[in-house]
C-alpha cells in the first residue's frame, strides 16, 4: 500500500536522540514512510535507526543533498521534510493531508521550543509572525510539499546554507503556504550552548547578508566557524 506521506530526516550524528525520536513516530508508520538520509555520521545514527524507518540512505554531506535524496527514493505524493530534533504535533499528518485536499500545494508548521525559559517563547513568536508576514517558512518548522510541485522547482537548491529560505522564495511562484497553526516542537539546544542573544545576532546578520546577495558558501564559512 502506498504511504500517504514520506517523512524524510537528514541527520548527521545524532545517534544519542534518535531511539526515542523514532520510536516516537512509530504509530505514524501504518499511514507515512520514514526516509533517514545520513550525511556521513561517524556515530551508530544509522545503526540505532534501522529496525525505526523503512529506508537508510547514505548521501554526501550537506542537508540539501540529503534531503533531495531522499525525496527521490520517496513513495508517497506528499513529502515532508523533518528534522532529527523536532517532534511533530498530535494529529500532523492529518493537517497536512487536509491541507492538500484543500488545494495547499506546500506549508510548514508553528514552532515552539522544548524550553520553559520565556525567552523561547517570544523567539517563536517572532518566527512563527514573519514566516507568515513573508511566506518562507524556516526547516525547523517542517516544510511539506506536494512531489508534483517540489520536482517543478527542482527541489532544494544544494547550496551550503539557506536552502529553506531558497526553496520557500521559489515554492511561493507556485502558491502560498498553508501556515498551520499545530506546533511542532524544535530543540533549543543550539540557542542554549552557543548563546541565545548570540545565535539571534547570528541568524539575522547571515539571512540579511543572504537578501543582499552574499554566496551561501560564504555564509556557511562564517555560521560553522561561529558554531
């Protein structure tokens, strides 16, 4: 029977969170196949999820390259783009299945952060309003789109950094997004060890620096050596 929804995550050793990532996801497999495309990790990521997915894929490095893979081995006409450390809403896949019904043709999520500092909270909010002020939607609120549709813009460009921000200004020529309003919670993880005012600064100085024309590979340069 084929998947109502293909549920692709590229990770890169994230072996330490993935057991309890997909075995949360478990009861989601009658309906969605699940795509885990490693990107070269040397840790037991690969290991530890085989028996929890339906396919392992080995890719080159760079989240792009994983996800258009992928999307390519795909069964379903909806795909859904997910990240290692964010967990998906109660009901998800039947959001996203009557958005499509509805007409969407690709959509994301609201956000929220496993924190309880209040800070997270406003940090959300910020993302959750632009990304409806501007329709591009960020990975970590989980990008799903129609096959149809992610082959007639030639899937994420395979660019260093950025390929989300790339991919929602070309998938906005197709359609609007459907901005469900279900969170999906991300990990606060990266804001917490390497700073929160810090990654902030961080984060809006690359993407403003990519609106005006800077090479992603450039922004990457920059974004890894401050990480």
């Amino acid at each position: 029977m084929k998947p109502q929804i293909s549920i692709i995550i590229p990770v890169i050793n994230e072996a330490a969170q993935l057991a309890d990532k997909l075995q949360a996801m478990r009861a989601l497999r009658s309906r969605c196949e699940l795509l885990l495309v490693d990107g070269g990790s040397n840790d037991a990521g690969p290991t530890v999820a085989a028996p929890l997915v339906d396919q392992i894929l080995l890719s080159p490095r760079g989240r792009a390259r994983q996800m258009n893979l992928g999307a390519r081995h795909a069964q379903a006409e909806v795909l859904l783009f997910l990240h290692a450390d964010t967990h998906l809403p109660d009901q998800a896949i039947d959001l996203i299945l009557s958005a499509v019904e509805q007409g969407a043709v690709w959509g994301r999520f609201d956000v929220q952060f496993d924190s309880r500092q209040a800070i997270f909270k406003v940090i959300a909010g910020m993302m959750n309003a632009r990304s409806r002020l501007t329709g591009i939607a960020t990975g970590d609120q989980a990008i799903f789109i129609t096959r149809q549709v992610f082959q007639a813009v030639g899937g994420f460009p395979e660019i260093a950094l950025m390929e989300d921000i790339a991919i929602s200004a070309a998938l906005k020529k197709m359609g609007k997004p459907c901005c469900l309003k279900a969170k999906v919670v991300a990990s606060a993880r990266r804001w917490q060890h390497h700073g929160i005012l810090r990654t902030i600064l961080l984060m809006w100085c690359l993407r403003l620096r990519y609106f005006f024309g800077a090479h992603p590979d450039e922004l990457a340069a920059r974004y890894y050596r401050r990480q």
